[in-house]
C-alpha cells in the first residue's frame, strides 16, 4: 500500500484559491511570451498528488486545439503549458471537469506551512487512538473472552471513530473526489482497505466474534501518516534551494515618474523601460541597465564571486543583486517574470519535475497502480469465495492484498531523488534544466570540451597591438565591438572616441568572422581560410594565436595574436573525469600549435584544430557512431550546433544566450570542477533510482502472493509488514541527500532493518495462528499473555517518544539551527569517502 504518497492535499485545504476561477482573459495577461507565436501559462493545482493525477492532467491538457505541451510538476503543485495562436485553449475548464480547481500561480514564499500542520495534528490524533487502542487489544490477545471481550470491541470502536474521522479524512476525501470525478488514485486503496478493516471489525463486534482489527486500522492509519508527514518534511527540505532563490526577489521599487516624482510600486507591476530608484542595501528587483550613480555590488547570486564588483553608468545589472555602497538610477530592461532570478527558479523547478526515463515508468506504473490493486483485491475475493465459499475469509484476504500491496518506491521515491540531486548541483552553482538531462549525464562515456572561454577563461590579450598599424587597428576595433567573441573583446578594447568608422552593413558569421563594408570597400575580421585568398593556415608566429587576420577586399592588411590564461582548476576537472572513466578531447576553431599547447598543460590527449561548427558537430556525430555518449562542454555562440548534436552539454553561464539555452546544464560559477561534480551527483541518483525501484519490486513480488495465498491470513502480520515499508520509505528520503553526497547507499544496514522486522512479524504471526487454533493450550497462552502485556507497556512508551522526538525534529528543522551543517556534513563525508585531495569542490 502507498504509505508515503505525498497526496491528499485537498483535504488540508493547502492554498486559499480565489473563489473565482480565473478568466481567459486573465489567463492571457498572467502567460509568458516565448516567442514564435509561443504562450506559456503557469496554473496552480493543489490538489495534485500521485502519478495517475500527473498523468491525467499531461494526457487531457495535452489534446486540447493549439496545446504543445503540458507538464506537471509535483513538488510545487504548478501545471505549466505551452500553447500557440491568440485564443486561450479551456485550461482551467478542463481541470476543473477533472476534479482540480485551477488558479494562477504566485510564488508565495511567506506562506506557512498548512500542510505540515494539519499533518501533524493527524499523526497526533491517529498514535494517541492507536496506542489506546493496542492496550485495550492486549487483553483480548491473552484470552479475554465473553463481555469482557465484546466491552474492549465497543471501547475500541468508539475509539476508532474520530481517527477514521479526522486522520483518515485526509484519505478518504482525497479518494471521494477522485471517484467523484471518475478517476483513481493512490488514496483510494488506502481508504478501501481501511473503510473495509474497520466495517469488518465492527461486525466482528456487533456478532461477538472473537477478533476484530481496530487496532489494525487504526495504527496502520497511524503509520501512512508518519511516512506521509516525513515525506513532507524532506521534500519540503530539498526544495528549499527554490525557496531561497524566491526570497531574494525584492517586493518592489521606487520608480521614477516623468515629473520627477517617485512611487513604490510592487515587482509585478514594474516594466521594461522605467527608472527605478535603488538604495545601497537594497536589491535590484529586475534586469536593467544603470542609468546614473555608481556603486559596489554583490553578484554572488549571478556568478558565484563574493569579491563586490564596480558598476558605473551603461553596465548592466540582473535581479537579486545586492547594492552596497553608492544609491543607483537603473532603467528595467525586463519584467520581473522575464528576469535572470526568475529565469533561475524556473530551471530549478523543470529540473525537478522533468520527465527523465525512470520518471516516466514511475508515473505509468502509479497511473495504473489503483485499478490493478483494486482488480487483483477483487479477483481475490471471488477465488476465495469460489473455494471455500467462506465470505468472512474471502474478504479478509481481499483487505490484506489492499494493505500490503506499495507503489512508493516506484510513485514517489524517483522524483524525491531528482527533486534532491538537483538541490545538490544548486548549492555548487550548477542549474539544470531538465529532470532527464541527470539520466542521460550518468551514462556519458566521453567528455568533449571546446577550448576558448570553456578550458581557458575567454579573456584572451592583443599581445602584438604595437605591431599593428594603428589606422588598421582602428578598423578592426571598430569592427569587432558588433560581436561578443572573446578575440573581438580583445580587439574592441583598441577603439578610440575619435577614430569612429560607420560601416554600410556588418555581419557576423558564426565560427568564420565579421564582415563589413564601407565606401565599396569589403573587410572581413577573421580566420585565415576565411578572411582572404592570401590567408595561409600557418605561420602563426611566437605565440601561436595568430590566426586571426584583417583583410581589405582579400588581401590581408594585419594579423593579431592572443593570450588567455587556463581555468585555474581545468587541469584538475580533466584528471578526475579520466579517474571516472570518462575519456577527453578538445575541440577547437584555433591553430594545431595552440591546441597543443593547451591540451599538453592540461592533459587532454586528443585535440582537433581548425575546426568550424560543423566540424565540431561532425566530429561528435562520428563519436556517436562509433557508440560513445558524448558530453559536450562549450560557451560560444559558433557552439550552440555541437551543444544541440551532443548527447548532454553543459555551458557556463558567460556562454552566449544561445549556448545555454541549448545547454542541458549551466554552471555558474567560474570553476570547471561543476563538470565532474555533476557527472558524479547524476551517477548516485541513477543508482539509488533504481535501488528504490528493485526494492519495490521485490516486496511487492514476495508479499502480495503471500497475501494472496496464505490460507489463515492475518491482518496484524500486515500491519507489521506495512510497518516495516513505511519505515524503509522514510529511511529511503531521509538518507536520499546522503547517498547522492556519499555515494553509499547502505544497502546492508536496510537489509538487516529489513531481516529484523520481517522476523518480529513470523514470530507474531505463529503466536496468532497458535492462539487462533488452539487457546486451551496454557503454556502458549501464558507466553502470548507475558509477551503481549510486556508490548502493552512499552509500545504506548514508544509512540509518545516518537511522536515527542519526531516533533523535537520538525521543531528544530523549522528553527533553522540545523541549515549550517550540510557543509561541514558534506566535508566529513568527503573526507572519509574519497580523500580531500579528489574531492570535487565548487571554488
């Protein structure tokens, strides 16, 4: 049975929607435009919960007229779609013929926490009637019999009542407005199975019949909603990289009105082109440019330095940057939808709720979850009623196949893992940008990288300026300020004020150059086959960067040569993906002399010089034929084909607007280490995936036949089992982070938990058949009563430690007195693990 769903929402009233739904018109203005005729809407849906709702949702939004796409992303309960054209498609109509009331989304990142405390107060309510309920339950174990028996039956059921009530209701109302609406979901078997146990227990009552299993449904009650609220708690804890990015978000602004007065408007309602008044300690609520002022600022956020950088007048800024010391004039260059923060917590999000290979299994097998446990229960039922013709016993067995049966693993194990790895690569400045980008990163078997700007810092230096005649230098300079290559930077950092040339036309031709003209006369700044019919491959001179030439009409006029300085830790990122197995090649435009001089430095073994886009993208289609998953590394525009033709690429965020959006990875952070620390963090996730994967499908293999075949069934060695998965699923997300750090999975100390338990349930389950076949035996009677009421003491003792201890742990997660010890956790953890000499380490 699903023990750990973190469904069922509905029932906690987790968001306020407004009682209105939002119109077509509103749906409009709340859309994203992503150009080519493209809208993208974001609705909240917080009734969403399980694979079968995701698949549900995706499958109907999906067929609509005019609809792209359409995907569900489970952690922040948000639908986002893709559509084209100028009519809205019916959104939230269909949602709601669905069953799930639609909302536009607002990040509300002040909201409390509902749904931990309706959890919370359901655990209470469940463990104290469960553990009453046990007491009562230890004397009808040891041989209560006659009014005696039937008073602890009635006890226990007015007992049962308000838990059913109250703790079940977050069940049973979920499942009510899934059938309601026609459809299944993980709830419902919950709620099936434990409606069933407790109506069987009654009438085992009302017919004083000599057991009943309120005890049963109330503390497997009890135990769903442990795991249910631990599941909460972590999934809440991952996500808190999302959470954080939000907060930095200013609220607002004072914006400059044309008659020199000023306003504060809230970030939503600010828009490209006004002025905004920016304090020192404030942050900048959106993307723009500085108009006036100059100050230090904190970019951290952007790229990763604390070191404060300088802006003055026409630099540009992004959202979430601090300003320290100076007030600044800015101009919004973006909404606040549309700036780089947004832009930020929009990657996190796709990369948690992306659709990698083993998140869709999951979501299939939990779509069909429901109607196949329901079909198997009910198949159950008439083989048993068809053999024996004992109805009693036949729908006993049907409600123990409904109990024991678990999806987790499958449902919910696999995006709790990605929700954490990609919460991981956040905290070391790496974004992903799909949930799928993880899987097919653990699988690369050679890394290609390309070498200006990604193994070198792209900051390279004009070394021969003074060699240059100045005139030509001028137009060169003038020239290369229409591109954002690093040679051209170089190049530009020669113009002068005085020495303005206005070309007729100028263009840029990926990977090749730029070509201008001016008075009839063509200039091309640029490789040497390219620029001219006197360019030569060659002679690149004593620094081997010289195959960057100016030619007037084919004949070259001067040539320029560059340095730029190696990443400080590019050496050891390709050490350490040599030491995991990865095999790396360099792929550049530059001379063969330049390259070898890097990949010596760095010990890359292969290189290939001269290289055009295409080329590059050849080069890596012919390593996919040859069978190689290839990761491709760059930044520059003339790379965006080979990021599109690799098997996975990562870009960093200086790379062209381009190169990342075709990135499946952007790091932020100038350190190349990102590189192998992503490789490793997607290769655990792969492995815990599909450990969780295996352990489901062993359990289910091993106890749903059992619970099949069993001749004498017994509802409290299910409960037992039950007991033991919930445990295992809350062991599973609590040490998720651990493994994905570490690398261990303990599988070992899983197996023996596992061992143990399983053990406790076969000694339980012989005391049960014993006493059920044959009570006059003392002996048997006199252990059972010596065991059970040793069981009536120190279980009660037990829940309340638990439920003490598990509300000192919410305490203390809320506090935030723990946030600091993930580094120093992470360190030891490295320390032991793989030395502190190899550990990879974001700068």
């Amino acid at each position: 049975m699903s023990c750990c769903a973190p469904g069922a929402e509905m029932a906690l009233d987790l968001v306020s929607p407004a009682s209105v739904l939002p119109s077509s018109q509103e749906v409009r203005l709340a859309s994203r435009s992503l150009g080519d005729d493209l809208h993208q809407t974001d609705l909240s849906v917080p009734t969403v919960h399980c694979g079968a709702c995701i698949q549900m949702i995706e499958t109907a939004l999906g067929k609509l007229n005019h609809v792209q796409a359409a995907r569900v992303n489970l952690s922040t309960k948000r639908v986002s779609v893709q559509w084209r054209g100028d009519e809205v498609p019916p959104l939230v109509a269909v949602l709601g013929r669905l069953g799930y009331q639609a909302h536009l989304f607002e990040a509300d990142t002040d909201a409390k926490d509902r749904t931990l405390s309706e959890l919370i107060r359901a655990v209470a309510v469940a463990g104290f009637a469960a553990g009453n309920i046990m007491l009562l339950s230890v004397s009808v174990w040891s041989g209560a019999e006659g009014a005696t028996r039937d008073l602890f039956h009635w006890v226990s059921a007015l007992i049962a009542i308000p838990a059913l009530a109250f703790a079940g209701g977050i069940f049973l109302k979920s499942a009510w407005t899934a059938l309601r609406h026609g459809r299944m979901n993980m709830d419902v078997p919950i709620a099936v199975g434990v409606s069933l146990a407790y109506a069987m227990s009654l009438y085992e009552t009302i017919t004083h019949g000599d057991h009943a299993y309120f005890d049963a449904s109330v503390s497997l009650l009890f135990f769903l909603l442990i795991g249910r609220t631990l599941d909460h708690v972590m999934r809440e804890r991952a996500r808190t990289a999302v959470k954080s990015l939000s907060q930095l978000a200013a609220r607002g602004a004072m914006v400059l009105r044309g008659d020199g007065a000023s306003d504060y408007l809230p970030v939503g309602e600010i828009e490209p082109g006004m002025q905004l008044l920016i304090a020192a300690g404030e942050r900048i609520p959106v993307d723009g440019r500085i108009a006036r002022g100059t100050s230090d600022v904190d970019c951290s956020l952007v790229s990763g330095e604390s070191t404060p950088r300088s802006v003055a007048p026409e630099d540009t800024v992004q959202a979430g940057v601090l300003n320290l010391t100076g007030p600044l004039t800015i101009e919004a260059t973006a909404a606040a939808k549309d700036s780089f923060l947004a832009e930020m917590v929009r990657l996190m999000e796709a990369a948690e709720g992306g659709r990698a290979h083993y998140r869709r299994i999951a979501d299939r097998v939990s779509a069909l979850y429901a109607p196949v446990v329901h079909l198997t229960a009910f198949a159950t039922f008439l083989s048993w009623m068809a053999v024996t013709g004992d109805w009693h016993r036949a729908i006993t067995i049907a409600i123990a196949v409904l109990i024991i049966t678990c999806p987790c693993a499958l449902g919910l194990a696999v995006p709790i893992v990605q929700v954490v790895a990609a919460r991981r690569l956040f905290d070391h400045g790496i974004m992903v940008k799909d949930g799928s980008a993880m899987e097919r990163l653990a699988t690369v078997d050679t890394a290609v990288f390309d070498k200006t700007g990604t193994l070198t810092l792209g900051q390279p230096r004009l070394v021969n300026a003074a060699s240059i005649d100045p005139a030509m230098l001028m137009i060169a300079a003038n020239m290369a300020a229409h591109s954002r290559h690093p040679f051209s930077k170089a190049i530009s950092g020669f113009a002068t004020s005085g020495g303005q040339l206005t070309f007729d036309t100028v263009n840029e031709h990926a990977g090749f150059g730029i070509e201008a003209t001016h008075a009839g006369t063509t200039w091309r700044l640029g490789r040497r086959g390219w620029a001219g019919w006197k360019a030569r491959t060659g002679g690149e001179g004593k620094h081997g960067y010289g195959g960057t030439v100016l030619t007037r009409n084919g004949l070259i006029v001067a040539t320029f040569a560059f340095e730029d300085a190696l990443r400080a830790d590019a050496r050891a990122a390709v050490q350490q993906l040599n030491d995991a197995g990865i095999a790396v090649e360099m792929l550049s435009g530059d001379t063969a002399h330049a390259c070898q001089d890097v990949a010596k430095m760095l010990g890359v073994g292969d290189f290939v010089p001269y290289l055009l886009p295409s080329g590059k993208v050849e080069r890596i289609e012919s390593l996919r034929r040859d069978g190689h998953k290839v990761l491709m590394v760059g930044d520059g525009l003339n790379d965006t084909p080979a990021l599109s033709a690799a098997h996975v690429s990562i870009a960093p965020a200086t790379a062209a607007d381009i190169g990342r959006n075709a990135a499946d990875f952007v790091f932020l952070r100038e350190s190349l280490m990102a590189v192998p620390l992503a490789l490793d963090v997607s290769r655990n996730a792969g492995n815990l995936i599909r450990q969780n994967i295996a352990i489901a499908i062993v359990y289910n293999a091993v106890a749903v036949p059992i619970a099949i075949l069993r001749g004498k069934p017994d509802p409290p060695e299910h409960r037992d089992r039950h007991r033991l998965q919930c445990c295992r699923r809350a062991d599973r997300h609590s040490r998720a982070r651990h493994a994905i750090d570490s690398g261990d999975c303990h599988v070992g100390v899983i197996a023996a938990c596992h061992w143990q338990c399983n053990a406790f349930a076969a000694f339980h389950a012989r005391f049960a058949g014993e006493r059920g076949s044959d009570l006059q035996k003392i002996r048997h009677q006199r252990i059972l009563a010596i065991l059970m009421t040793t069981l009536a003491y120190l279980i009660p003792v037990a829940l309340f430690l638990g439920a003490l201890g598990l509300g000192g742990f919410l305490w203390a997660l809320r506090s935030g007195q723990y946030d600091d010890l993930d580094g120093a956790a992470e360190r030891i953890l490295i320390d032991r693990d793989d030395g502190a000499e190899n550990a990879p380490r974001s700068k």
